[in-house]
C-alpha cells in the first residue's frame, strides 16, 4: 500500500504548554549550565577542529545522569557540533555518538 506524505497549511501548531522540568530535572539542568561554563572556560578551543568553542557535545546523550556527567562531554565550535549531528553514521563509527 503505498503511502501519501501529508499537506500542512503552515507551522505546527501546539495544542497546549510544554511539560515543565521535574523538580529533579531542574536541579539538574541548574547543576548542568554552571558545569558548562566551568567546562567551556577550560576547554576554550574546539576538540574537533581547534576553532573557538562554544557548544558541549554529549557523546552518550543528555538523558538522566548522563547529562552532567563531563567524562562523556567534548568541547566543540557550532560547525563541528552541527557537522556530528548532521552525519551520525559517521560519528558513531568514529565514536563521537553512541
């Protein structure tokens, strides 16, 4: 059977607010933004192609405790992070994604 894609009139829209962050959550997205500055300062150049960073990338993903876990983070330009995330069987070959 073969599928039709569907038409949409214009943006998405939503039908009502998003979820808002658990409480545990927000203490860790806190927890999170003052260990990115800390991670960012230190690490002032791209790992990827010696550029000014400015992102950090989570190698295991941002879910539960992974997300403030800095052994799995990387210091990367908005380039590079866009170029990991735009090419995941690549990165994952060369074990910038899991």
């Amino acid at each position: 059977m073969k599928r039709t894609p569907l038409k949409r009139s214009g943006p998405l829209k939503r039908s009502g607010r998003l979820k808002p962050a658990s409480k545990k959550r927000a203490v860790q997205l806190h927890e999170y933004s003052r260990k990115r500055a800390v991670f960012l300062r230190e690490r002032p150049l791209c790992q990827f192609c010696g550029g000014f960073s400015s992102d950090v990338h989570h190698t295991q993903g941002r879910r539960g405790a992974m997300l403030n876990d800095e052994l799995t983070w990387m210091a990367l330009c908005r380039p590079c992070h866009d170029m990991i995330h735009k090419n995941p069987k690549r990165s994952r070959e060369e074990g910038y994604l899991k």
